[in-house]
C-alpha cells in the first residue's frame, strides 16, 4: 500500500526540498526511460548483461539522490554475496531500487501483480527473481521455493521484504507468516538488515540526510519458527528508535 508523506517525527517540506524533489523526478524518470530500453535489448542477450544494466540504473538513482536530494547512504556491516536470505526493513521506495547497488545481482521476491506489468515483468523474470503467489496453495510454494533454491545455488542473494509492505517510520509489525515456512524449507542462513530510509524519502517530497543501512547478525537455519521471527524482527527494527 502507498503510504502518506507523514512519517512519524517528520516536519513539513520546505520550498527547496520542493524543489530539489521536482529535479530529482525529472532527472531520475527521464534517464530511467533509458534505462528500460537498455533493459530491453540486455533481456534478448542475456542474463548476465541484465544484470549490468540492474546494477547502473539503481546506482544511478543512488547518484541522483546524492546529488539532487542530499540523501547519502551508510552501510555498517557487510551485505552478504552468497546465497542466503537477506530479510530488509521496508521503509520508501529508496531500498528496493537500490537492491542492485547493495548487493552483487540479488534476487527479489516481487508480488505476482508486478511480475505482471508488461514489459517490466518480463524483464524481471529474465533478471531473475521469486515471484510470489500470494493465496495460490502449496503448489505455488513449492514453485517460489524451488526458484529460490536455483538463486541461491548460483550465489545470489535472495532478497526478501518480511513486513510484506512499505511501513511507515516508527512501526513494527509483525513478519508476514510466509517468512518463516521460506527460511524453514529453504533452510538458508539470515541476514537481517535494518533501514531509516522513510524519514527522509518520502511519497512526494524528500528530505536531505543520512539513511542508514545496518547489517544485522547472521542466524543460521534450524531455530525455532518464533525465535528466528523475533530475532529478525528485532534485527531489522534496529534503526527504529
């Protein structure tokens, strides 16, 4: 769901940021049209040149953050490069395009509505990714599950959302039910990360500062359903004080 430009503690925009936001949509969207087209004729090719193209688009909305909106990103830790399950705070839009610049060719975990859109799906199961089939039983499951084995065995980070959706800054709810039947079937170790992105990249108009992304501790598989879920939430809520 689409949240609100009213994150918890957050002040109202002033004229520059207005400002700098209006740039930075005008700069990042016109060179992202570039970007699909290069995403188009890399998907005939092949995976790997996808990959590349993933890769410069998202460091490109990293550049235009940095320059346009004043937004820099810190990462404490180190962001795995293996086949494991990278379970992300969920905060702003920032996160999931900047997936690719974290990490080397993660595989998302895309609802199937996106996986959908024309053009845009196609590319991403080219890419590479989990698409998940919310409602669709035990055969979807073990469909995602054995996706995600394949990514993992190729050393690519499963990139997961376990909040399920955007959430606002300050709240802490609970991990969809999905997370635990993935980490226990896939039986890969974790690696929570936290993020503050939603205090300054909001819906319409961004704010300058500093996002954080902190690594949390790996856990490795085999913990208990509630005992990995409350280790994991309290991981990726780090940031939330």
């Amino acid at each position: 769901m689409m949240q609100e430009d009213s994150p918890v503690g957050s002040a109202a925009a002033t004229p520059l940021e207005v400002v700098r936001s209006l740039l930075f949509y005008a700069v990042f969207y016109l060179g992202t049209i570039l970007y699909v087209i290069a995403t188009l004729l890399a998907s005939v090719i092949g995976q790997k040149p996808l990959g590349w193209v993933a890769r410069a688009w998202s460091r490109y909305h990293r550049h235009c953050a940095r320059w346009l909106l004043g937004i820099r990103v810190v990462v404490q830790g180190k962001l795995p490069d293996e086949g494991v399950l990278v379970a992300i705070k969920h905060e702003s839009f920032y996160e999931a395009i900047d997936l690719p610049a974290l990490m080397n060719r993660p595989a998302p975990f895309p609802k199937a509505e996106l996986a959908e859109i024309p053009g845009w799906g196609w590319a991403a199961r080219r890419y590479g990714a989990v698409v998940v089939q919310r409602g669709e039983g035990a055969k979807a499951l073990r469909a995602m599950v054995s996706s995600a084995r394949g990514f993992a065995a190729q050393g690519r980070p499963l990139a997961i959302f376990p909040e399920g959706t955007r959430v606002p800054t300050g709240q802490r709810p609970p991990l969809q039910s999905g997370f635990a039947g993935l980490y226990k079937l896939l039986g890969l170790p974790v690696v929570p990360v936290a993020v503050n992105s939603g205090r300054l990249y909001h819906r319409r108009w961004k704010k300058p500062g500093v996002i954080t992304v902190l690594v949390g501790e790996r856990i490795e598989p085999g913990f208990p359903r509630d005992e990995v879920e409350a280790r994991v939430h309290a991981a990726i809520n780090a940031l939330n004080v």
